[in-house]
C-alpha cells in the first residue's frame, strides 16, 4: 500500500484545514495516510479525521502572528516586544526544524498545501518521492503572489489547483504539471431541505474578503419587503464585532442570527431547515459550503467576484450569478426565490444533481489516477 503524506500548517479553523482532513478521510480508503502538521493548535484536529489517518506534529508551539499584528495596530510595544521571542520560536519551527522533518521523511507521495511549503518540499523531501503542491487561493491578478507560487513549484511533480480556472491559468507558467481536481463533500445528505423555511443562510470565516458587510446591507433592504424572512450567518472572524454593531446600526434586530463557530452537524442542521444560500465574497477559490448547500437541494446565489462560484453555480438553472457586485440585481434575484416557491424548488433539484460532480468517489479516482502515474 503507497504512503501519502499531507504537509498541513495547522489543523485549526479554516477552509484548507477542512479540505485536508476531508482529502486525509477520503485517501485512507485507498492509501496509507498520514498528515504532518508543523504547529499544534489543539489537542484534537477540529474537523473530524478518521482513525486510520495517523497525524504527527513537528512542533506544539501556537503562532502569535495575530496578536502580534494587534499589538502593533493598538501601538501597544510592550506586549508586542514580549511576543518577539515566540515569533523566532514559530519562524524556527515553520521554516528549519520543518526542512529537518522533511529530509528524513519516509513516504511515497507529499501534498503541499502551501506556497512556503512548496518551496520546503522542493528543496528539502528525498527526490524519490511524488510532490505534489495542492492550491487553494485565487491570485486576484497579483503579480507578486502568482510569481511566488510558480517559482515555488519548480521542483514539484504536480501542481493540483482547486478549479479549472486557475488550472488554465497555471498552464501558461507551469505546462503539463498543472491538474486541476476540485475539492469534494465529505458526506452526501440523505435527508434534503423542503425549501419551506423562511431561511437565508450564509457560511464563512467573518472577514473582510467574505463581504459580510455587503450581504447585511442588501439585506436590510429584503427584510423591509419580507419581514418573515430571516439570514442566518454562521462562521467566526476578526469582522465579527464590526458586524455585529453594522447590524445593530441597520436595526435588523432578530432577522440577522450571528451563530458565531459551529461544527459540521450543526452547519448541516441548519442548511436542511434553509431555502436559499447567500454568498458576497469578493473573492473565493472553489467554495465548497456552495457545493455542501447544493448537495441539501438549496439554490445558491453568489456575486461573479467570487470566482470559484462561476464554476459551481449554471446561472438560472440551479442558482444565481450576479455581476459587477450588483446589489438591486441581487435582492431581485432573492426576491424571485423568495416569492415563488416553485422556482426555488426548480433550481433546487438541479442544485442537487450539480452537486453529484463532487462527490467523493469522482474525486478520489483523480487523485487515485495522479498519485499512481508515473513520474
């Protein structure tokens, strides 16, 4: 049986955080599967991991990169001078005693899941391994970031971005080494949504990228047409306060829910008990909560600037697109769900069948057939 081996940062909260654990539960039913972790967070990984995924941490160290950011912004030198120490220990960790794990590493396969680690792996793991860098942000045309990237791939096999719109895009630096394979839901729901409910929900990190701040706005403006209607927002972040006074200035009262961090039964609860997903990211990669919403027959509506939404939602036929970050556009859009039940139905069920080209079977055979090729 090969042996893969995924080099995770942490195995905290985040996006790529749950797209490793996911990969590591789907891959174990074929392959040998361990996650090397470079910091501990927590005791425990956060996202359920499957018992045959072994996990080992290079350190235990906690990085302190937020708080030291904080302490700069409040010009509060004291604290920030007293974290200097644990910085070094992080960089340490992050960088040399990483670079030390990987030299000794014994495995058949490494999925890098970030740029830095990219490099480290390159330069570091035995030339005999498969390494494969895994990519999961959009470069929003930033020059500096995508030249970081491709360099950073030199010495990898593979590159495996998360849509095709990035894989086209790599193809022009990188060749043939660019494969795209999407990320997939780890469990397909067996119980769907009636569409009933009188249910917005949207699902992510509370940050300034996700636009938040938009959504509570148009929703404002949805919520004076059709008071019974509520939004549902789950996730946790640094715009957390500054969303929580936004709303209190809008006066959306109880028609605004802040669940704050929720696991994967609870976000699934809620999703089965929704009627429509509400997505205002400026940017997104491939956003899996869109295809997990889709797989409980939800109809999803995104604006075009999160670009991975272009590639999972068919505009009008299992949700809706809206360009330019048009905000009218969008509260009609939601109004027509809203309104007619038999169209959010309609769109719903193909949301369903969209959902399928996720699955874990599809995409565990990609990377079945990537991991078994020949190098």
């Amino acid at each position: 049986m090969k042996k893969v081996t995924i080099l995770a940062l942490h195995l905290g909260y985040g996006g790529i955080e749950n797209a490793i654990v996911t990969l590591a539960n789907l891959l174990c039913k074929k392959y040998d599967v361990e996650i090397l972790s470079v910091y501990r967070l927590y005791n425990e990984p956060v996202f359920e991991l499957d018992e045959k995924v072994k996990v080992n941490y290079i350190s235990n160290i906690k990085p302190n990169k937020k708080e030291m950011k904080y302490y700069l912004k409040k010009k509060n030198f004291n604290m920030f001078f007293k974290g200097l120490a644990l910085s070094a220990k992080t960089g340490y960790v992050k960088y040399i005693k990483t670079a030390g794990c990987l030299r000794k590493l014994d495995t058949d396969v490494i999925i890098s899941t970030r740029t830095i680690h990219n490099y480290l792996v390159s330069k570091f793991a035995p030339k005999n391994i498969k390494k494969i860098g895994w990519e999961h942000n959009h470069h929003n045309n930033n020059k500096k970031y995508i030249n970081a990237l491709v360099k950073s791939c030199k010495g990898l096999d593979y590159l495996v971005p998360v849509s095709k719109e990035l894989e086209e895009f790599y193809h022009e630096y990188l060749g043939d080494k660019v494969i795209n394979i999407s990320n997939c839901i780890d469990k397909v729901p067996t119980k769907l949504s009636k569409l009933e409910s009188k249910n917005l929900i949207a699902v992510g990190r509370l940050s300034k990228e996700k636009g938040f701040d938009d959504m509570l706005k148009l929703f404002k403006k949805v919520s004076t047409k059709y008071p019974d209607w509520k939004l549902n927002i789950i996730g946790d972040g640094m715009e957390k306060n500054s969303l929580l006074d936004l709303s209190k200035e809008l006066k959306l009262g109880d028609k605004v829910i802040f669940h704050g961090y929720q696991n994967k039964d609870y976000i699934n609860n809620m999703l089965s008990d929704s009627s429509i997903y509400l997505m205002t990211s400026h940017t997104e990669c491939l956003p899996l909560v869109l295809i997990e919403a889709m797989s409980y027959g939800i109809p999803c509506l995104s604006y075009t600037s999160a670009q991975g939404a272009n590639e999972i939602i068919d505009d009008n036929v299992n949700g809706y697109l809206i360009e330019n970050r048009n905000e009218d556009e969008m509260i009609e859009r939601i109004s027509i769900l809203i309104e007619n039940e038999k169209q959010r139905k309609k769109l719903g069920k193909k949301a369903k069948v969209k959902s399928k080209e996720y699955s874990g079977e599809v995409v565990l055979e990609k990377w079945s057939k990537l991991i078994n090729k020949r190098k």
